[in-house]
C-alpha cells in the first residue's frame, strides 16, 4: 500500500486483522467504515452500543431504514442472527468485558497506550465521551483509527497526553494513514508504513520508534 493511506483503506485493513469469532464495537466516526470491509464469509459480530448485535454494512439508497441506525445515528444493515436490546444492556456488554475488540476514533495516543479522545480541553469545545470510557477500559483490545497529524501539522502520537483523558494505558493498535504501531511496553513499535521510512516519522512525530 502506498502513502499515505485513505481512511477506507486503513479501515479494510483493520477489518482483515481482527479474529474470527469476535465481538466487536465500532466508534463514531472513521471507526464505522470497518462495518463495509467485514468479510461476509467470516463470523465477527459488529455490537453498537445503541443496543445492536450483529450490525452489517452500510445499506445501499434504497435499502435504508431510518429505524435501523448506529450509535452515530448513521443508517446500518442487520445481519442473520442479529439482536436488538435495551441500551442499558449493551452498556452492561461493555462494562462487563464482553466486547473482544473495539476500535475508537482520538485527539491523542500516549507511547504508554493512554487514549483521549473526548475533549481537547478548550473553552469552546463540546465535550463528547459517549460510550468511549466504558470501551475503552471494558473492551479486551482497542485499536484506534485516526490520522497522525492534526490539520495544524501537530503529532497525534505523543510522549503524553496533553488532553483530557479517556483511559489510562488502554489502546493495543494504533492505524494511521502514515503507518501502523502496535503499543508494547517498551513504547510504540512499527508494524507497516505508508509513504514514509520509520526513521522519516520518528523525526516528525518526535518519537523514538521500534522496529
């Protein structure tokens, strides 16, 4: 894959890489589009935390029942065999640790795992968490898709969050359109890039990364 990578392409990839048999929830935003890239072939089962289980992709136009959404109020298919339950359940699937697998949008990722992708802490922002802290810290793995750079050119990978955050040492997998970095405890190790050496995103990211 060249780089840098799409968001479509980062969520397909992120759609080969998790487990057959997992449960798996998807967060608002760039998170949904793994819904279009789950094979049909494979048993994952897609939970939403507005009370869903077993959501397929997106529908086509005339497909669409305004009924049926996610928890970004964002039009879905039902697969068979699917679920529908009171959001207090779906939150208590959460807290429990019966989610294998989430993915999750973020301002910022720590080198340590820690997540904060709520708030940015400015006086005019609009805080909002969602489900993301009881993911985060419920869920058996997180991965986060997200660019790498602000759009003001600052890193999203940081040596420590300067936002608010979400949850401590919680992330697993980091997809970036530059590259993709697995947290380990010796820091961020590089799984694949796009469009770039590890040496060239050390230097802009300002991190020291390992192979």
């Amino acid at each position: 894959m060249k780089g840098p990578a799409s968001r479509e392409q980062l969520a397909a990839l992120i759609a080969r890489d998790i487990p057959e048999g997992s449960v798996v929830n998807l967060g608002i935003g760039a998170p949904t589009l793994v819904a279009d890239y789950i094979p049909a072939d494979l048993e994952i089962i897609l939970h939403t935390e507005n009370g869903l289980l077993g959501m397929g992709p997106a529908p086509t136009p005339d497909r669409i029942d305004p009924d049926l959404v996610n928890a970004g109020k964002q039009p879905v298919t039902e697969r068979p065999g699917s679920s529908f339950f009171h959001h207090a359940d779906s939150f208590a699937m959460m807290r429990g640790g019966h989610i294998d697998l989430c993915v999750l949008g973020a301002f910022q990722v720590s080198e340590h795992g820690d997540l904060a992708n709520w708030s940015t802490g400015e006086v005019d922002s609009v805080p909002a968490v969602g489900g993301a802290m009881d993911l985060a810290r419920g869920a058996k793995r997180v991965y986060v898709l997200t660019d790498l750079f602000t759009k003001t050119g600052a890193s999203k990978l940081v040596s420590a969050c300067s936002y608010p955050l979400t949850a401590a040492a919680c992330v697993s997998r980091v997809y970036t359109d530059y590259g993709v970095f697995d947290v380990t405890d010796g820091g961020l190790r590089v799984r694949q890039t796009f469009g770039a050496t590890t040496k060239e995103l050390e230097a802009l990211i300002g991190l020291q990364l390992l192979d």
